[in-house]
C-alpha cells in the first residue's frame, strides 16, 4: 500500500512529537539539560551511541531496510513498511538523513526513558539538536523509539563573523 500524501504520511508514520506541543523550545532543553541520566552503564551507552551511529549510516546509504531495522517496534508498527519509515525521514527528518555533521552529548531523560543529545549539522548548514529517545527491549536490545529536532536558532555555519 503505498502513501498517497504527505499528511497520510505524517498520520501512519512520526517520530514522537507530543513534547513541543507541550513546551516551548527553550523550556523543554532546559528541562532535558538539567537531568543527566545515570542509571544507564557504559556499555549501554556505547550501544546505543553505535545504534544511532548505524542508523545515520544506513540513510547515507539509502539502506531503507538497515534504518528501519533500528527502530523501535512501535515505531515500525506506526510506520509499516522501510519505505514508508525512510520517506518520513526524508521529508520531516532531513538533518538526521544527510547530517552534514554529528558530534554526541550526553544522554538524558526524557519521561523516565534514556535520550541520547546529537548535534547535527544539516546539508544547510544550520544546527539542530536531535534528542533520541531509546527504548530497551525484553531481549535486552535498545532500539530507537524516536527523534526530536530542536532548531538551534540562529546559528548556521554559513553566516560570516563580523558582519
């Protein structure tokens, strides 16, 4: 069954959303940045630093399939197929698509779950925060269970100092 809108997209297929529609911006980083999240281990941190890293990969690499074999099972539900979960990114997504650039932060909380802080660098230039939020399975596997983008505003790589 193949998508006929971008909003029929949007409606079978997203990432979790629900925080900005409760909390400014600013309000919802500064309440991220203030809890550290210290329950999980290294070794955890280490996966799921390489489960992004693989993720970001695959959709270089236009590998529908390996993107969406990272996600979580309710996001693959959502979603349905790798195609429909790889077009959702490419069209709401794109910083997490094609990063320029990426530098990992700290992971926090969010709702009891951890999230890793990306910084990406879009194909534009412009930075964005990405707050992943992972979910460990049954299996003991972390899967991601979704993605929010938080403009850093007014900050590009394209703009010239002193001007």
């Amino acid at each position: 069954m193949g998508l006929t809108s971008q909003a029929g997209l949007h409606q079978g297929c997203f990432l979790f959303l629900f925080f900005a529609s409760y909390f400014s911006p600013q309000l919802f980083l500064a309440l991220v940045f203030l809890h550290p999240l210290n329950r999980v281990n290294q070794t955890d941190r280490d996966t799921i630093r390489s489960i992004i890293e693989r993720q970001l990969q695959a959709f270089q690499q236009d590998d529908a399939a390996g993107a969406f074999a990272f996600a979580s099972p309710g996001i693959q539900a959502q979603c349905g197929t790798a195609e429909n979960f790889m077009q959702m990114v490419r069209l709401s997504y794109a910083p997490v698509y094609r990063p320029r650039s990426v530098i990992f932060e700290d992971i926090t909380t969010i709702e009891g779950m951890p999230a890793q802080k990306v910084m990406l660098m879009s194909d534009q230039g412009e930075l964005v925060m990405a707050l992943y939020l992972m979910q460990q399975q049954p299996d003991g596997v972390w899967r991601i269970h979704g993605c929010l983008l938080i403009p850093i505003e007014g900050q590009t790589t394209n703009e010239q100092e002193g001007t």
